[in-house]
C-alpha cells in the first residue's frame, strides 16, 4: 500500500492497526502520527503545522501579559544545497538515456525536473511558505496579547548570520509594524549575537564528527532500516545498469529528502507514492535517530548537549529579569536553526523534549523531531503581572501550543511562578555561570 493516493480509508486503518501491534502503547501515538500525515515524516523538514494549534489557558484574574520572550527557527526553506535535487534528477536522466527506466520511473524523472525548475538556484532560501508562516506567527502573537504592545513597549530582535534567519527576522517585525505602526523595533545581526544563538562546545562538535563515538551504531541501524531493493525495482527497468550505475540506499535516502522538502514549496508534486508505509517510517527514524544523538538528550552523549543551550537560556532569563525589574513592557525575538531550539528545548526541559533513551529502537517512542523543530518552529515564554503583586506567572508555548515544564511544580499549571522557574533554570546555569563570570 503507498501513503498519498489513500483512497480505500477503511484499509489503510486495518493495515496501521495490523502493524502498531508489533509496538508497545507507548510508541503508537508517534508511528500514527506519521502514518496520518506523511509529511511529518520530513522530521525537520516538517512545514509549520499551524493547522494543530490550540486554544490558550487564560491567567488567573488579574493578571495581565506584559512581556513574550521568544526563539524561532527560521521559516520553510529549499533543501540547504541545489545538489541534494540535482544529483538525483541526474541519475535518472542518465538512466533515461540508457532505456534503464521504468514507465513509473519515467513519470519520477518528470516530477524531479518539474521540482528542479523551483528549487534551481535556491539552496537554502527562504521559500514562499517560509515567509508566509512569519508573517502569520507574527500576527497571532499581536492578536494573542495585544496588551504586551501597547504604550511604550520595545520590541528588539536579533538572529544568526544566516541569511534566512535574517529574512525570518525581518518579516516577521516587518508584520508587527504593519499591525502597528508607531511600534518601536531594533533589529540585528551582528557576529557577536552568534556566542549565544548559535553556540556548540568544542567537545559536542567533536562527539558528532568522530568515527569513534555514535556513528558505528548508527551506520548499522541505518543499514538495518534503508531497504531500497523494492523501490528501485519499481523505477528501474535495467537490472545490471541498476546494480552498475546506482547507488540503491543513497538514492532512496536522496528520494526522501527531496519528498520531504516539497511540502515547503509552491510545485504541487508528491513523491510519497513511492513508499511503502514501513520504507518511510524506517527512513524517518533514522533521520530521528541522528538528530536525537546529535543535538537531542540520546543517553549515548551523556547530556553533553545541553551546553549548547546555556548561554541562549542565560541570555533569556537575564532578558527577561531586566524588564521585570525595570517594570517595563517588551519582546525579545530570536532566530535560529533547528541546531539551536532542539538543545534549547531539551534544557528547558519542556515535556518530551529532554526524554533520555539508549536503546535504538526506542528512539523515536521518546523525541521526535517534527515536534520539537518543524520548519519556523519556535518557544515563546509570554509573562504575566496584576498590579499590586510581585509574584510573576509565566507560561512556554512550543509552537504556539502550552506545553509544561514537568520538573517543576505549579500549582497553576499550565502555568509557572517565575521564581520556581528561575531556581530550576539556575541550578542547571551554576557551572556555566560560574565558568563565564
């Protein structure tokens, strides 16, 4: 059965029941999710679902918002280099020459260059969606909390040196100001903003280049869980100018990128008929697998990324301690890549995103990208204070939706008394602080 053209429903719900029987409950809600949306499979790739947003908790009476402190990934972008589309439609215009295709892997070549005719030229870049899902986070903080803008509130925002984390940044202030003009916003990107929105330790970049440490593993559950024979039969009609020519795992795993990368695009073109549904749950969970040891709280880096996040959460609290204290109103706006809120999320220890595993099998039962790090993913922490109290409540939303913080106890859950949280965060901060003062 292949996952677009799902036709018969009634089929595909007794296949999916057939085959989450082989997991135990705990996995069943991630491998569903999945199969009722393929596109998350994409992990990383994921377009912003602002489709799954929810309702707000509101405040206890009295309370009013007056500060939003947010970190945002940069919108839908093209896959980073032109060669991830360009490799795959060369190898089946070579094969097209040779006769080595078949009708559906004719119809494949197709599509490739119909893709190829957007994505040419663009690696990396913002796509239309990516700019559309800033303006429209944007708008939906404005209309949420209209409050925290009024009267003299300042808005800074800073990013990486990345140019489609700049555009995120701009757009989406270019959005606040068309909601109000008289707003007053700075912007930068300045190098030196780079020591906290985009930090990794010399030993977490060392442990995901060595050879020596994860990769050993990985390569063998990779091999374990690409299956490309099946596939490739299917598109190729030439055994020997398959077996000679092609390398089967690298195409599949290049076939998945770019079907994850479409649904950021404008071309209207699926390549999700070409898996089968377990083919692209494996490849998703390889992909899941190496973003989790990689940047994630996988037990087989011994926590060595959380690290990466300190001085970005350090930077948060002081931020937000300084207009508390001043008793002002602001917005904080902070871009990055999905490198940077995945380790964020994790030390903040919102819930699901700092679970530790270290059996392979149960990765994804415990982190899955597509949660954590879609496309303009981002964590927004929105304050609150009622005039004559000092006592601060804070709430997180991870993309966009109230999320707990599960160490800590609240007695007003979703939301957080600030000096609980900041006790918390501290205790996790003291060897940085004390390494940076």
């Amino acid at each position: 059965m292949k996952i677009p053209n799902l036709v018969n429903k009634q089929c595909l719900i007794l296949f999916v029941f057939l085959y989450l029987s082989m997991f135990t409950v705990s996995g069943q809600t991630s491998i569903q999710k999945i199969f009722d949306m393929p596109e998350k499979s994409g992990g990383v790739n994921y377009a912003y679902p602002s489709q799954s947003i929810c309702s707000k908790t509101p405040a206890s009476e009295g309370y009013k918002p007056f500060y939003i402190s947010h970190f945002g990934r940069h919108g839908s972008r093209y896959l980073i280099d032109d060669n991830e589309y360009k490799h795959s439609l060369d190898i089946f215009h070579k094969a097209d020459s040779c006769n080595a295709l078949t009708t559906l892997g004719k119809d494949v070549y197709l599509r490739l260059k119909t893709i190829w005719q957007e994505a040419e030229g663009h690696g990396g870049e913002l796509s239309l969606l990516g700019i559309s899902q800033q303006k429209e986070i944007a708008e939906r903080m404005y209309k949420q909390y209209p409050e925290v803008f009024t009267g003299n509130t300042q808005v800074s925002a800073v990013s990486t040196t990345t140019e489609r984390c700049i555009r995120s940044m701009e757009i989406f202030c270019r959005r606040l100001m068309e909601l109000k003009p008289d707003l007053s916003v700075s912007q930068d990107s300045d190098l030196r903003h780079m020591d906290y929105l985009n930090y990794h330790t010399q030993q977490a970049v060392q442990f995901r280049y060595a050879t020596n440490t994860w990769k050993k593993k990985y390569n063998q559950f990779e091999k374990e869980h690409v299956r490309s024979d099946r596939m490739m039969q299917t598109l190729f009609s030439d055994k020997d100018y398959l077996k000679k020519k092609v390398n089967e795992d690298a195409l599949m795993r290049e076939l998945y990128n770019i079907a994850s990368s479409v649904q950021n695009m404008q071309t209207e073109v699926s390549l999700y008929d070409l898996f089968e549904m377990e083919e692209l749950f494996d490849l998703w969970q390889c992909k899941n697998y190496s973003q989790y040891v990689e940047y994630a709280n996988a037990s087989e880096n011994n926590g060595i990324m959380m690290e990466n996040a300190k001085p970005l959460l350090k930077n948060i609290i002081d931020s937000a301690n300084y207009i508390i204290d001043a008793k002002r109103k602001g917005v904080n706006l902070r871009f990055g890549h999905d490198g940077n809120i995945i380790p964020l999320a994790m030390l903040m220890h919102l819930q699901d995103c700092y679970n530790s595993v270290s059996n392979s099998s149960e990765f994804y039962k415990a982190w899955s990208n597509f949660k954590v790090a879609p496309m303009a993913g981002n964590i927004q922490i929105v304050f609150f204070r009622k005039e004559g109290s000092d006592d601060i409540l804070v709430k997180f939303l991870l993309n966009e939706n109230e999320i707990l913080v599960p160490p800590v106890k609240s007695n007003i859950e979703p939301y957080y008394h600030w000096c609980d949280l900041v006790k918390f965060y501290d205790s996790l901060l003291s060897d940085f602080i004390k390494y940076t003062d």
